[in-house]
C-alpha cells in the first residue's frame, strides 16, 4: 500500500513538473506576443492610412470623366475648333483647363 501511495506521488510530482514547465512556455510566448503588439499596430496603422490615401486619389480620379481620353478628346475638338464653353460642356473640363487647351493647341493650329 505504501508502495503504491509513493508511485502515485512520483506520477504526480512528474505530471505537476510538466504542467510547469509548459506553464512557464506559454508566459514567455505572451511575454513575446505582448512585446511585437505595438509594432504591429503601428504598421496597421501606417498601411491603413497608405490605403486611404490610395482611395482618396482613386475617388478623385474616378470623379474625372473620362480621365486622359477626355484630353485627348478635347485636344481633337480644339483642333477642329472647338470653343472653351464647348470644351466644359462636352469633355468634363474645368475652364481653366479648357481655356488652356485652346491656348496650347489652338497656337499649333494656328501657327
């Protein structure tokens, strides 16, 4: 009976050991996940605001119509002499910017 009492205890201390030990493991896994926490943060943070940033001139560029066509219409519609009024109403361009395609091309047409 003895005997089996002290088998019994030996398992046990060797089964406790092992718990401990393992125990200790995951503390330092933690420790080192709650250490790389804030650098990982930050590079979130850092990506996340690269992203808005992407959308942002995505939106802006989306809000063009037609975008790099629309010039090269509108250098067309110049040279078959267009005006600056048809220019903003047809291709989407501010008027400065319809006025300074005339200028640009309107002088090659005419030079």
């Amino acid at each position: 009976m003895v005997m089996t009492v002290l088998m019994t205890r030996r398992r046990q201390a060797k089964r406790t050991a092992a718990s401990t030990a393992e125990l200790q493991a995951l503390r330092t896994d933690l420790g080192q996940c709650a250490r790389a926490l804030p650098a990982s943060a930050s590079g979130l943070v850092r990506i996340e605001q690269q992203l808005r940033s992407v959308g942002d001139r995505q939106d802006q560029l989306e809000l063009r119509p037609g975008g790099e066509r629309s010039y090269a219409h509108a250098i067309r519609m110049v040279q078959k002499g267009a005006g600056v009024d048809e220019l903003v109403a047809s291709c989407g361009n501010h008027r400065g910017e319809a006025e300074l395609l005339l200028r640009v091309h309107g002088m090659a047409q005419a030079g």
